[in-house]
C-alpha cells in the first residue's frame, strides 16, 4: 500500500517539529483501518518506515529526518509537497472545516 499521501497530510499538520515514526504509522493505521478492511497494525508501521527512512536519505523528497532521533517532519523545499499542499488548502464551500 501507498501510503505518501496520508503521511505528508499528517506531518503538515504537527508541522516544523515533526512526529515520531511510531506515532506517524498510528495515525496512517487509524486513517486507513475499517471494519471491512481490517490491517495489521505491525505491517503498517513496517511499511511507513521503511518509506519514511527511503524518502527522507533523498535530497529534494517529501520528508526529512528531524532534530530528534527517530522523528521526521515535512520538507518544505520539496516540489511535490509544495504541489500537494496546494491540494490539501480548504475551498471556500469547506469554510465550516476551519
């Protein structure tokens, strides 16, 4: 599974700090778990690891490797980032989310 999109969503909203590895995969389980499609909680912090450790040793990817041990955070000089947080910024219909 692909999970770039909820990941970079997550990490835009703790913003300049960063999150732990641990607490980005809970997040991604939470987003992404349902009643009819149930996952392995293990398999997703494996796989968002291993995405997260691939992307950020990339000079220009969509994640960087924060101050703390173990924390990641958004990379704002990223191209694809910069295009997707055009994407995630609300419509003026959506006011009521604000």
């Amino acid at each position: 599974m692909n999970f770039e999109r909820e990941i970079i969503m997550i990490l835009k909203e703790v913003g300049t700090n960063g999150m732990p590895l641990r607490r980005i995969a809970l997040n991604v389980f939470n987003i992404k778990n349902s009643l009819f499609e149930p996952l392995d909680q293990e398999d997703i912090y494996k796989e968002v690891g291993e995405w997260l450790r691939s992307t950020s040793a990339k000079s220009g990817g969509s994640v960087e490797k924060a101050e703390t041990k173990g924390w990641y955070r958004i990379n704002p000089n990223s191209a694809k980032v910069q295009q997707l947080l055009l994407e995630f910024h609300p419509h003026e219909e959506d006011e009521w989310m604000m």
